[in-house]
C-alpha cells in the first residue's frame, strides 16, 4: 500500500492529476475537496472562513493546513497506494507519511492562465489580493518543496504525460 503526494502551487493541475489517476483504476485524492482534511487555519490551528477577497497580510497570517490525524486514517483506509493531490502549509510535518513527493512546477504565467479559466471547479486566486499573494508564494513553495526532496515535474506538459511519469 502507501501514500505519494502530488503536490504544486495553485494551478499546477493537482485536482485534474487526482481525476486522471481514478480514470486509470488507481486511488487519486484531491485534497482540495475532502473538508475534513483540508481547511483554513490561523496561527493558533483555529479553524477560520476564507473572506472574498483577501490581501497578503491576511494570507501571511493564516495557513491553507491538513488534520494530519484524517490523513493518517486515509491512507490507512485506502485499497492500495493512496495519491494525495494538493498542497498545505504544513506539508512538512507530513512528508514522512509519504513514499514519494511528486511537485508539479509551472511558472507564474501558468498559473494565472490556469486561475482565469472558467472550467476551473474553485475560485480561489481569482480575486485581486489572492492573485498577488499567489505570485510571491508560487516560487517560495515550489524552492521549499525540492529544498525538501520533492521530485520536479514540468506540469507545463499534456496531463497525460505528466500522469505517465507519477505512476
């Protein structure tokens, strides 16, 4: 059994990389979509509403965090290699739970090309104060994640490809 995480900034194609891995029989979760294990957070673990709209200050305070205790018991409740697909503030904490580390990198561009298209499934980094905070944070994420281990994939390429190379 075991666990890789899929990881990358927004935009990267972590969410369309969980539903291209369940089309290929394999356990794709987007960690984005599970409200239990996924949730806004401020410096003291309180759980928090993300407002509307949102500058770097409020973001800078406050973390985009996992509940580690609901990612244990979803790996260890998963039919085989469980792929978690997204990110979190507190990703190092839980990087031992993880067999591989797979970062999707895309440049800036990308990702607002990728926030502006209407088929995207959520909102964040669409409003102003989040696109700004997004641009700074993109590369700090990306520089923590191969600091870390993480192994780089161009995300810029067909998702087919970039699923071929996770599995």
């Amino acid at each position: 059994m075991g666990a890789v995480l899929v990881t990358g900034g927004s935009g990267a194609g972590k969410s369309s990389v969980a539903a291209a891995l369940g089309l290929r029989g394999l356990v794709g979760l987007d960690a984005d979509a599970d409200p239990e294990l996924a949730r806004w957070v401020d410096g003291a673990g309180r759980l928090v509403w993300l407002p509307d709209d949102v500058g770097a200050d409020w973001l800078d305070r406050h973390d985009w965090s996992w509940d580690l205790d609901r990612l244990d018991h979803l790996i260890a409740a998963a039919p085989g290699t469980l792929y978690v697909c997204g990110n979190a503030g507190n990703v190092a904490e839980a990087w031992s739970r993880f067999d591989r580390v797979f970062l999707l990198v895309i440049d800036v561009p990308t990702m607002c090309a990728r926030l502006d298209d209407p088929a995207r499934d959520h909102d964040f980094g669409r409003a102003p104060g989040q696109r700004e905070w997004l641009r700074g944070w993109l590369p700090r994420y990306q520089d923590h994640m191969l600091g870390l281990g993480a192994i780089p994939v161009d995300a810029t390429r067909p998702l087919v490809e970039v699923v071929d190379f996770l599995v």
